[in-house]
C-alpha cells in the first residue's frame, strides 16, 4: 500500500466513525426529549461532531 492509500483509508474511518457517533448520538437526544417529538434539552450529537472536527480535523466534518 502507498502513503497515499493509507491516508486515504485513515481519512475514510474517520468520517465514518465520526458519522456513526453522530448519528447514535443524535438518537440518544432525541430519546431525551420530555415529550417525544419536542426539543431536547441536551443535544450530545453537536459536542460529537465539534469534537470529531476539533480533534481530527475537518475532513471529519463531512460525517457530520
């Protein structure tokens, strides 16, 4: 494998675990409304993709 596979690889598992994260996360706020349907107090899935974008870099912020 060349560098630039490797790389490529490495940036897609980012964006895929970032997008998953994101995506279970925003499940859990919705689970955490008082009425299902209304707006939830906590919105973890935010803090996941600041943190995937922070901490990876911004190709992470394609998963979100």
């Amino acid at each position: 494998m060349s560098l630039s596979t490797t790389g490529r690889a490495s940036a897609l598992g980012d964006v895929l675990v970032t997008a998953i994260l994101y995506a279970c996360a925003g499940w859990l706020g919705l689970r955490l409304a008082t009425p299902p349907g209304y707006a939830s107090p906590v919105w973890p899935a935010a803090g996941i993709g600041l943190f995937g974008v922070l901490c990876r870099g911004p190709r992470c912020g394609v998963g979100v």
